[in-house]
C-alpha cells in the first residue's frame, strides 16, 4: 500500500481511506513510500513479536513480504539503507529488526545492503504517546549519515526501510538526512503502517 507522500498516491494511486488528515497536511521529503502491512490485529502482533519479542527468525518472512510490496517503487542500483538504532538500545535488544528486513528486501531484489550508512547522533526516548509536533522535536538532528559512507551515497537512490511508520518523524528526519548528504532521490519502506481508526 502506498504510503503519504507518494507521488503515484497524489496522482490517485490510493483511494485515500487509510490516510489520516495529519499525514495529508505534512509534506514529506520522500518520492515514493510502501507498507506491507497495517499495523492493527495480526500485523501488529508480528512486529511486537519481531521487534519486542526476540524473533528474529520472523524477519526472513516479513522482509519477504516487504520486498514484494516494494517491488514497484524500487530503481535499479538503488541503496537499501535501514533506519539504525542507538548503540545503547542495540546493547538492550542485540540486534536491529530493521536491518534484518532490510537486508532481506535487499537480497530478494539483488540491491546493495547499507546498515551503517546512517547512524543515531544521540539516543531518543521512545516515540509511543508524543503529539506529532512532539515526535518530530524528538528526532531533530538525531539522524546523519557516516562520513565513510557519503562518496559512495552521492548521487544514488536510497531505499530508506523501518519497521513501523507512524507520522512518519522518523523517516523525514533520515530521509532529510540522506538528501542533505547527497542522496538524488529517497523512497521509503515500512513492515507497517499504523492509521487512525
């Protein structure tokens, strides 16, 4: 499903019956953007068990079906960078559930892997329960890209994966981060999108 944002949705790619006036009232900084899942009922249930649950055998199958629903957004040689975690909460979890799924988009479609292209400047109190103004504050320059990394960024399409987007503060700030570093062009990817009910 398309996500807010997506230049094929302004064109009347979605019917809109998922799309909350918050996110239609929010100019986002991706061209393109893709959910696999909403994350209500049973989705919901898979990325707690992924992210919270310690099941990182699950990312093989839901990093499959994000590939398939990013299939139409995807460019040849393009990136595929996921949204990091802070070093501390890395230490907590032992292991990123996005970089999981994106390095399992990354093989389906035979693109290049990128899990240190960015990295979190500082760590950020958990985004659950913060008003839109709120979440994007929370994420102000939390995100950059890794100097090692920008010659190889510049110029080149970026496929910027999360797990779940909400009002979608954190890709802005990564996608705006990629774009300021040199990225041409960022569309996003998400397991899941939550919406309004």
């Amino acid at each position: 499903m398309p996500l807010p944002g997506d230049l094929a949705e302004d064109a009347g790619g979605d019917d809109g019956s998922l799309i909350c006036d918050d996110c239609l009232a929010t100019a986002r900084p991706w061209r393109h953007g893709r959910a696999a899942l909403v994350y209500r009922g049973i989705g919901r249930n898979l990325v707690l068990a992924l992210k919270h649950g310690d099941r990182p055998d699950l990312a093989g199958p839901l990093g499959g079906w994000l590939a398939l629903a990013v299939a139409p957004i995807l460019r040849e040689g393009m990136l595929v960078v996921p949204i990091p975690l802070h070093s501390g909460r890395l230490m907590q979890r032992k292991f990123n559930q996005v970089a999981l799924l994106s390095a399992q988009v990354a093989r389906v479609h035979g693109l290049t892997h990128c899990p240190s292209l960015l990295y979190r400047t500082r760590p950020t109190p958990a985004q659950d329960h913060r008003g839109i103004e709120e979440r994007y504050a929370n994420l102000r320059d939390a995100l950059a890209v890794s100097p090692r990394y920008r010659a190889e960024l510049r110029g080149r399409s970026v496929l910027l994966i999360d797990d779940v987007m909400a009002s979608g503060a954190t890709m802005s700030a990564a996608a705006e981060a990629l774009l300021g570093a040199g990225a041409a062009t960022v569309s996003i990817a998400v397991l899941a999108r939550a919406v309004k009910e």
